[in-house]
C-alpha cells in the first residue's frame, strides 16, 4: 500500500516449482479473482502449503524420485488444484482483514465455499492421477 492509501495492484511474488509448475501469486490472484487488497505474505504462505499438499498427493507420478514433467493442459490442471486448495485455506484469513466496499462478496465467506474448493481440488488431483473421483477402482 502507498502513503496515499492506494493499493499496490502490481505485486507479485513468483514461486519456483522445484521441478512441478512455478507458480505466482498474480496468477492466484487473477485464476482465483482474488482482490489486491489481501496480504501478500499470507497469499504465499498459502499457496506454498497447498503446493506441498497437492505435492504429497501426487507422489504416485514421480520418475526415479522426480517430479514428472506435466504438458500444459496437466500443469493447468495442477495449478487450478493447488490454487483452490490455497483459496479455501485463506477464506477465514479473508474475512479477518479489512476489505473496500467493493470488494465485499458475502458468497466467498461461507465454510461451504471452502468445502466447494476443497472439492474441485481433489477432483483435479484425481485427474492428474487418471483415478476416479470416488476412489472405486475395479477388484
């Protein structure tokens, strides 16, 4: 934020993947439509956690103890996964911080909308994995 108050829209905080996707917190932001007025530090914290989570569950795709090498519809596949994962993590921190009128949205505060994102993450992790969303698998 400047002394005149106005917020500093142009922050952005590249996360190197270490062999997954990098990741940053503008594409966050803008994939998530999440307003500049939200703390930075905790938007990496954030994401960085559900990188490692995403991470952890995706172990059955490493090569030789690699990270495999996702094509571009995969790693989107992956970001959306580890953005949504990091947006349902943030919804109580969101609703502590002080917010414009303009970026006032009721829906994203409910423990539901985390649970919806939570949701599609997995749905997204199940992707990657070429597994079922409802984990049945034939005997």
């Amino acid at each position: 934020m400047s002394f005149g108050g106005r917020i500093d829209t142009d922050t952005d905080t590249q996360l190197p993947g270490d062999g997954w996707p990098d990741l940053s917190t503008a594409e966050f932001r803008k994939m998530r439509r999440v307003p500049s007025v939200f703390d930075e530090s905790s938007i990496v914290v954030a994401i960085e956690a559900a990188s490692l989570l995403v991470q952890g569950q995706l172990d059955a795709l490493f090569i030789n103890s690699q990270p495999p090498e996702l094509p571009r519809q995969k790693a989107a596949v992956y970001r959306r996964a580890v953005y949504g994962m990091a947006h349902a993590d943030l919804l109580p921190e969101f609703a502590t911080q002080d917010r414009r009128e303009v970026a006032e949205n009721a829906a994203e505060d409910t423990p539901e909308q985390a649970d919806r994102f939570r949701a599609q993450a997995t749905r997204d992790i199940c992707l990657l994995l070429g597994r079922s969303v409802n984990r049945a698998e034939i005997i």
